[in-house]
C-alpha cells in the first residue's frame, strides 16, 4: 500500500519516512477537521505493514534512523502491537532506533507508565501531539476531546517517561474575539506542560470542515488576520517553558522560529513591527487560494 492519502508529518520529521500504521483518527470529532472523514480507525494488517516496511528498506540510506508512524494517531495503538511493528522494522531495517507520529492527549492518557517506559525504550523519543489549546471553553466548542488539565498531566507524565513530545497550537480556534483568552490560557497550560516544541498553525475554516455549520448557525465567527496576529504575539510572549516555536505553517501569516526564552523578546518586537504591516484583505485572498477557506 505505502501510504494511503493523506499522510502527514511534522517539519522537523520531513527526512523521516513515513509508515502508516492505522487507518482513520480514532476520535474524529473535531470541528475544525476533515483529514480523515469517512475513514474508520482500524489497525492495518501485519503483512500489509510489512509490505510497505520491505518498500522503505529498498531505498533507504545507511544512516536512516528515524520512521514517522502515521494514520490519524497510530499511538492509539496497544503497546504490543507497537512494539510488533518495531520488531519488523528493526529486521528489515537494523539501523532504525527511533520512533515518532502524531498522537492524541488521551491516547497517553490511555497508556500506563509502564507502556509509556516500554516505548521510550523502544525508541519512541520523540511524538507530536495535537494540543491545539489550554482554553477549555474552545477545546468543549470544538470537541477536542481532552481539557486543559490533560494537557498538563499528561505532558508531566511523558516527561516522567523520558519522552520528548511537540504540540501544535491552533491559533483563532477559540473565536472571533476571544484570541487573547485563548493565547493567555494557552500558554499556561503548555508551559506546565513543557513540550520541547510548539507548531503554530492559524485556523483555516473550510466548507467540509464541521465547523461551517456553526459558521452557519452564528455559533463561531473566524476572528480577523488581525486578532490572530496578536494572539500569537500574546501566546509567545506569555510562553514561560523552554522551547522552540515555530510559526511557518503555509496558513501563518507573519511567520518565525525561535527559542523561548532565549529568543522571545526579539519574536515579541519581530510581531510588533510586522503586524501594523499586514493586510487583512490579501492575508484571506492568501487563505482562499490555498486553502479553499470560507469565511
Ligand atoms: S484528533 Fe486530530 S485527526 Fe482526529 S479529528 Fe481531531 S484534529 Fe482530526
């Protein structure tokens, strides 16, 4: 099979092939989300895994270290049928010793600290997470499926672990006019939850997303290019963990990266001087043209 559509990876994982594991996103609730509507969750079969295991192997480097295991949230997975795959990998491919994918908040939340050790020493090193907010009246809107303080306590326990964990930031997601309490909540909550990364990605409502019928009813109004700007602005500065941010997402429109601390207050003065710069009008003719956006 070697990757059903779509698929996708983080930045940072872009030179690490992709295995996809699972089918669909076991929650798949999300207002803001259409990747996989109409796909059920379902674990792919061993010999199909390993099919597309043995096409990797033939075009793999000899330094190749890293697979990224993809499907909505392949970590939704027990940690035996995790630790199946990493053994076929491993003989296909010996110099394999580290493992990512995307990963919900609940499916650490459904995993021990036993499990979460059994895969840290496997090489799960390293995960990304859909946060998305620490603003619970947002995350209940959109039916994210966890609350703030899962974030937090889960955040902890991967730490306990020993495993690095990025999450991603959906800047706008709380509404028109509630950017800076979603910023502010925001970054408390993952600053206690300390990911070693955070994505930026700015809310781009489409037709097929759920979230046009409550654009529809009047229950949400996106927020303007404006507000998001500054929400952003507030979540960085307000940042108080060690991290790297990175907001160059394709639906960003002022974009950076940079370290907090280290860098937080040039990123706060890069956004003080870019923001009165930008145009509300070209920011969404941006949106519409590669996106398909609806306002
Ligand atoms: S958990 Fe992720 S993949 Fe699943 S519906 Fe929500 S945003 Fe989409």
């Amino acid at each position: 099979m070697l990757i059903e559509s779509p698929q996708h990876r983080p930045p940072h994982d872009m030179s690490s092939p992709m295995l996809q594991i699972v089918t669909g996103c076991s929650h798949g609730k999300c207002h803001f989300c259409d990747i996989f509507t109409g796909v059920p969750f379902t674990a792919l079969p061993m010999d199909e895994i390993t099919a597309d295991i043995d096409k990797i192997a033939q075009t793999a480097t000899a330094d190749l270290r890293r697979i990224y295991l993809t499907g909505g949230n392949p970590f939704a997975l027990p940690v035996s049928k995790l630790e199946a795959v990493f053994d076929e990998v491993e003989q296909r491919i010996p110099t394999v010793k580290s493992y990512g994918g995307f990963c919900r908040i609940m499916d650490i939340e459904h995993k021990s600290d036993e499990d979460l050790k059994r895969l840290v020493a496997r090489g799960v090193d390293e995960i990304t997470l859909g946060a998305e907010s620490g603003f619970d009246e947002a995350l209940a809107f959109m039916e994210k499926g966890h609350v703030a303080a899962d974030i937090v306590e889960q955040g902890q326990r991967l730490h306990d672990a020993g495993m690095r964990f990025t999450f991603f930031y959906l800047a706008g997601m709380a509404g028109a006019g509630r950017g800076q309490e979603n910023a502010l909540a925001s970054a408390e909550v993952f600053s206690q939850a300390g990911p070693s990364r955070i994505l930026v990605v700015t809310i781009t409502p489409t037709k097929d997303w759920p979230l046009a019928h409550d654009i529809e009813a009047g229950r949400w109004q996106p927020p303007s290019e404006g507000e998001i700007a500054r929400e952003i602005q507030t979540f960085v500065r307000h940042l108080s963990c060690t991290c790297m941010v990175n907001c160059s997402h394709d639906t960003d429109i002022i974009r950076f990266e940079g370290m907090v601390p280290l860098n937080q207050q040039k990123l706060v003065e890069l956004m003080d001087h870019r923001i009165p710069q930008m145009n509300e009008q070209a920011a969404r003719r941006m949106r519409e043209a590669l996106h398909g956006a609806t306002f």
